[in-house]
C-alpha cells in the first residue's frame, strides 16, 4: 500500500470533489459499534468497529477458600492481615502472642523444658464433699471450694449481728435493730396462752408450741415435683395450666339409655343433662322414703357408719396400688409405657435414679447411638478426650529465613505485593474512555485506539480510490 502524506498530496486541477462531510457514531450492538460517513453529496456509508472488553482487576476484600492470580488484595485485608502477625526474633524460646520470647527456665515468667524436674512436691488427694473427718492430706476441689464460699457471709467492721445476707443489724429501738439486753419495754401485751384451737380466735391468745407443731404435722409439705409427687410424661403436676394425655382406647357415645349398659359406652352430656333434670332430688333427709338399713338405702347424714373408717380392699390402677405404689423396688423412676401406663424404671438409658452414668468417676461424657449419653476416655487418639495438661509433639518454631511462615511451619520466601506497591498501581478507573482528555498520563482505552485507527484506514482507503 502506498502512503502518502495528507499534508503534501497535491493532484490537477479537475472536477469538484465529493468529500466527507462528517463521520457519526450511529448504533451499538455488544463490543460492536456502528459509524455512518456522509459526504457532501448526501450520500452515506456506514462501517462497523469492534472493540475490545475491558480490562478488569477483582480486588479481594476478604481472603477466599482458594486464591487466584486474578485477584489482588484490598489495601486493608493486606494491613491487616500483617498487623495480625507477630514479628520473627532471633531469640531462643517461645513466640508469645504479643511478639514477645518466653525463654526456658523455673521464673514464673518462663516456660518449662520437657526434661525438667522438680525438687519436691506434696501427694494429696482431691475430695468433692467435706467428709466426717477434716485431714491434712487430702484438697478438696475448686468447686467445693467456691459454693462453699458462695454459702457463707463475709465478715464486717461494723459492730452489730451479720444477718445471712452479709449485712449488719446495729443495736437500738427501731424495727431493722435488735434489742440490747437491757432494753425495757413502754408497753407490752400479757397474752393467754391456748393448747386447743377455739372456734373465735383472738389476738389476745398465743396458741403453744405443741398445738402448733401438732396442725403443722397434719398439713401436707411444700409439694417438689418428682420428689413428694410424681410426674406425668415426665412432665410436672404443680403449676397452672392443661396436661394433654395422649393414648387409650376410644368409646363409644351413646344418646338414649340402652337396655344392656357397657364399660366401653359413655351417655352423651346431653342425656346426662335431660336425666338428671328429669329426677326429683330431695333437698334433706326427711325427704328420704327408703331410710333404714339394708342394701340401696338411703342413711342420714349422722348415720355411725358414715364416721366408720374402713381400709380399703386392695386393688390396682394397671401398676399403681391403692397406696400409691408402682413396683417393689425403692428408688426407682417413674414412666410412661406402651398407651401411658405408668411404671417403673432402675435407670434411663444410661442415667441411674440418681444421677450417675456409670460407676466409674472421672470420665468424660459423650453421645453414642441415637444421642444415648455414656462414658467416654481420655487419650490422644481419634475418638478421645484431651485433658487440660495434655502436651502437643509440634509447634511452629522461629527462623532466620525471611519469609512468611506457612500453617505448616515451613517459610514463603516469595515476593509479595506491598500496600505502598499496590497503592501506585493503575485501575480500571484510571483508564480514559473518550477523545477529549488532555491528560498526559493516562491510558487510553482499546476501544478509542482502535475508532482511530478505523477512521485513520477509512481516511486512507478513501484517498486511495
């Protein structure tokens, strides 16, 4: 192709030319834009130019699962990343956490050897509960140690009574003091005292210790669930609210009295109803026609053999006794079994009545088949406990070599980007996308680089024809 220079090209005079009137961008397909050229003449041809994508860089902003060429790390990640690392030192010993070496010795500021021996040490035995006997070679545990403690008050400056909250209640007349020995009294109430409950009680009576304690032995404890009364599903009895019983067999409900009358039947509420209102229900005694003795008679409310106590005949509500037993065996737990009949258990699962796993103490506690707790062992083995003092073989130790030191131990001795590097590095913003910036530094896309030199081989293309 032969070049010329538009400058210098100079031709014979001839006929007026046709030339270009404008160049216009005038469709975009994709990468693929569209120029139209009108001449002079008002004739038109059009040509097309592909650009090139942009190039892209994927800052990181958290360090991912697997790295990529691709993709640098943000200026921050990179900051402080290295801000969470400990420098190397040429100090022998153990890196600390805060940079510093912990050096091998018997201070209270050094770590001991694995070799290392101890002059002297006492053989005690660890106990959990104070026992009848206090002696001096046994410790008892942390823990019985601190609810020990929790359990006590603390000793005050103050004089007066400590009070079980820790507080002192000083001497004097008011109502949060107590009374010094000699206090006299203003005024003072002589109370009788009574050893029987009266029908009018009063102010001016005191009942007697024994009267006291005698209707207090009468009244029910303070009732604890699963201790003093059992539970239901292993659910409790006390406390407001429904119990949903689930299970039994079903009945069948019946709408008018049947001639032959069934266990497995119950009368609808409605029948119920209608029968009851139906009855003429005398309202005292001297109502009654059927006084006497007999079978299916009425007696009076004073009648002896109502006071007659009777023990019951013995019988059983599926495994609970009429005395209130389930089973033989004391110590045993209540459940629910095939419909919800109650039983008794020794154990669940594992877990005897009282609490143990096992009889073995000191063993950790892990889930087996379907969640069943069990004894596990301590070890170092797959399956196993560590205890507390167990030792690791291997540990990250320090090293001359510059490098960053890997999970393995071992040291990257490749070259990094720093942040001051990364921070003059062009990006994609730095890119100018049009012809009209006068910069004299930034790059300029593809995609004008390659509309100019489209235009450039248009231009060339039509001076040569």
């Amino acid at each position: 192709m032969t070049e010329y220079d538009l400058g210098k090209v100079v031709g014979d005079d001839g006929e007026a030319g046709n030339g270009i009137a404008s160049i216009t961008k005038t469709g975009t397909s994709g990468l693929v834009d569209t120029y139209t050229i009108t001449y002079d003449d008002g004739d038109t041809d059009t040509f097309t130019v592909t650009n090139g994508s942009d190039a892209s860089v994927t800052i990181q902003t958290s360090w991912g699962s697997t790295t990529s060429d691709s993709k640098v790390p943000s200026e921050k990640l990179t900051k402080d990343s290295l801000d969470n690392k400990v420098s190397k030192s040429s100090t022998t010993g153990l890196l600390k956490n805060d940079g510093s070496v912990m050096t091998s010795g018997t201070g209270s500021s050094n770590y001991s050897a694995g070799n290392h021996t101890h002059s002297g040490y006492v053989s005690a035995t660890k106990v959990t509960s104070w026992g009848g006997t206090v002696s001096d070679s046994n410790v008892p545990s942390e823990k019985l140690v601190k609810d020990s403690l929790d359990d006590k008050v603390s000793k005050s400056s103050t004089t007066g009574l400590l009070k079980n909250d820790g507080t002192v209640m000083t001497g004097g007349t008011g109502s949060s003091n107590w009374a010094i020995g000699n206090h006299t009294h203003s005024a003072y109430v002589n109370p009788t005292k009574v050893t029987s409950w009266s029908a009018t009680v009063s102010d001016d009576n005191v009942a007697s210790e024994k009267l006291i304690k005698d209707t207090l032995d009468t009244k029910q404890a303070t009732l604890v669930s699963g201790t003093n009364i059992k539970t239901v599903n292993n659910e409790s009895l006390l406390g407001s609210g429904n119990i949903t019983i689930q299970g039994g067999s079903s009945v069948d409900v019946v709408t008018s009295w049947e001639a032959t009358l069934s266990d497995t039947k119950v009368p609808s509420e409605k029948l119920v109803k209608n029968t009851i209102d139906g009855l003429s229900i005398p309202t005292k005694t001297s109502d009654l026609t059927n006084d006497g003795d007999g079978t299916n008679v009425f007696v009076k409310n004073n009648d002896s053999r109502l006071t007659d106590s009777r023990t019951p005949t013995s019988h059983t509500h599926g495994n609970l006794t009429n005395d209130g037993k389930v089973g033989s065996n004391a110590n045993y737990i209540v459940v629910t079994g095939t419909g919800g009949a109650i039983t008794s258990v020794q154990k669940l699962g594992n877990i005897t009545y009282d609490g143990k796993i096992g009889s073995t103490s000191g063993k950790p506690v892990i889930t087996t088949t379907s969640g069943v707790l069990t004894t596990g062992s301590f070890g170092s083995t797959s399956g196993t406990f560590a205890e507390g003092n167990h030792t690791h073989s291997g540990y990250i130790s320090t090293s001359s070599t510059t490098g960053l030191v890997k999970n393995d131990g071992s040291i990257d001795t490749n070259t990094y980007l720093t942040s001051s590097a990364i921070s003059g590095m062009l990006t994609t913003s730095d890119v100018v996308d049009n012809l009209t910036s006068t910069s004299s530094t930034a790059p300029l896309s593809a995609k004008q680089g390659k509309a100019l030199n489209d235009l450039i081989g248009a231009a060339i293309t039509y001076i040569n024809q």
